[in-house]
C-alpha cells in the first residue's frame, strides 16, 4: 500500500464497513469529510479527535498540539484537552523526548489546552518517534453543525493560504538542498510557515458565521475539497486565482516538483459559510489578523471542479500526500 492516509475507497471498504456505532449518545462518528466524533450529553456535546505525526521529525511538539486540536476547532469550540502517546526508537535520547514535551506545552500555553496524560513508550516497532495525541473539546448542543444545512451556493472560505505544514516541514527537513537552491530567505519563510498550523483562533472567530468547517490536512486543499464535497453531497467550484499561495510555498514546490495544492497544509481551515455573510466573515477574520479568501461555492451536481479562467479541471480523488515524494 502507498505511504500516506488510506484511500476513500480503502477507507470505506476496510474501515467503515467494519464498524458500527452501538451508543444512542454519538450523533456523529467516522465518516469522509468529518473532522470531530461527537457524543452529546445533556445539553452539552464533546468533541474527540485523533491523529498521529509521522511526516518529521522536527517540531513534534507543536505539530502534535495543533494539528489535533485543529480538529477540534472546526466544531467552533476551543480545545479543553489532549492526550499524547509518544513512541519512541532504542536510541532516542532523554533528553529530545524532553524537547517534545516542552515544545508540546509551549504550544498548549499559546491556544489554552491542558495535556491531560497519555503513555510514552521506547520501543523497536518503530524507527523514529512518532506521535498520536487525541484532543477534546465541550461546545453547547444548540452549537451543533448539522451537515443537512449546507446547500449549493453556500460560498468557500479558506484562511491563510495552502500548503503551510508541508512547507514547513520540507524546509526543516531539506534545509540544505533549499538554502543552496533557493537561498536564505525562502529556507527561512517556508520554516516559519510552521508557526501557522493552528487553525484554533479562526474556528472559534468564525462559529458565528460558519455552516460547517473542515482542517486541511494530509491531501492538501483539493483532498479537503473532495472531501468536503462527499460529506455535504455537493459539487465543488473553486477558482484557482482566489487561492493563495505563499512564495516560499510555491518556489519550494517547484524545486522539489510538487503541487501545493495536494500538500498537507494544517493552518488552513476551509470554510462553508451563506453568501449573505461570506464578506462580514473574512472582515472579522482579517479584524483579528487572519487573511481569508473566498475561492468558490457548493454546486448542486457533485461535480468536484477548479478552473483558471475559461480552463477547468476535474478535482481528482486525493491519494498519498505530495510530502511522501519529497521525504
């Protein structure tokens, strides 16, 4: 199988075929296109989500803090809490798991998250560290998104740009192959774009307006795309001009032959929000210092399209992320 997260199909045929809910109290669980599980008690809803790191080896720490508790940030609702479950190679010394831990803690200081507990392991089943955490968050039951309010000509939002993560970390990890190529700055721009990956702040500023909210993860923005489309059960129109891309993004892809739009880019949450308040919401998004940009709408066919100009482009099924080809 190809490294990376499973297929749609995969993932239909190995993993949901063999699951099933047996709680009266989920109103939400696995499904393509959802972000948060959701179990509803009394008037209130907890949000769970997981996810492992397993693309670096540099900033662990933050890696593993934001991009869970994005997740939980697209149900509008701050994380509360995270547990992290480091497993660790023979020859890991103390002290990088205690660059983690710190680094991880840095990071939950800045969004307001407590890590819990979790388990810290050193084991041979693995050849560097990796890390998976789940995070929680607690939002009020009249809060809850439902999806069967989304309807075609809902317009899309995204902040900040795309291909953050993965910028990030191909700058870490080929430092000296970009610093060579494309000289300091770029090396330094793509590195700090890692200081992005928290999608927290915009998902609590944009509860008010938002429909539903998904992180864009492993994939890039047209796996989110996909994705989005399959969860609502409409088509997808995006104009390829509205999509911001970072220099340092598009001149580290094109050195390495990658496409920005299929890399993993925690830090960009997208948006699906009426187009009555489509522009209120990216003003109070860029009043609070985060750029955002409208790139389309919901369709009533399930077409999945881009198009530059008069040019359009079937959005294909996403496969493994375009990170894979470069480390």
């Amino acid at each position: 199988m190809k490294i990376g997260k499973l297929t749609i199909t995969d993932l239909e045929n190995l993993i949901f075929k063999n699951i099933q809910n047996n709680n009266d109290n989920v109103i939400s669980s696995g499904e393509i296109g959802s972000d948060c599980a959701a179990i509803e008690i009394g008037d209130k809803v907890v949000y769970l989500s997981t996810d492992p790191i397993t693309g670096t080896n540099n900033g662990l720490g933050k890696l593993a803090i934001n991009i869970n508790c994005n997740d939980i940030a697209t149900e509008g609702v701050s994380p509360m809490g995270i547990m992290i479950t480091i497993l660790a190679p023979p020859h890991t010394k103390k002290e990088e798991i205690a660059k983690i831990m710190k680094e991880a803690q840095e990071e939950a200081n800045k969004i307001g998250v407590s890590i819990l507990g979790g388990h810290t392991e050193i084991t041979a089943a693995v050849n560097k560290t990796i890390i998976s955490a789940t995070s929680i968050g607690i939002g009020e039951k009249t809060d809850f998104k439902s999806k069967s309010k989304i309807i075609a000509s809902d317009r899309i939002i995204i902040t900040k740009g795309v291909g953050i993560e993965g910028t990030g970390i191909i700058a870490f990890e080929k430092e000296n192959e970009i610093l060579e190529t494309l000289g300091e700055k770029i090396l330094e721009d793509g590195k700090n774009l890692l200081d992005l990956t928290s999608v927290v702040k915009e998902g609590v500023i944009s509860n008010k307006y938002a429909k539903g909210m998904h992180d864009v993860t492993e994939g890039g923005l047209l796996g989110a795309l996909w994705e989005s489309s399959c969860f609502y059960n409409l088509g997808i129109s995006v104009d390829l001009n509205k999509i911001k891309i970072h220099e340092s993004t598009k001149k580290i892809c094109s050195l390495f032959k990658i496409n920005p739009l299929k890399l993993i880019s925690s830090g960009t949450m997208l948006i699906i929000v009426s187009k009555e308040d489509a522009k209120p919401l990216i003003e109070k998004l860029k009043e609070n210092n985060i750029d955002a940009f409208d790139i389309g709408e919901l369709t009533e066919n399930t077409d999945k399209i881009i198009y530059k100009g008069e040019e359009k482009t079937l959005i294909p099924p996403p496969e493994s992320d375009e990170l894979y080809k470069v480390i």
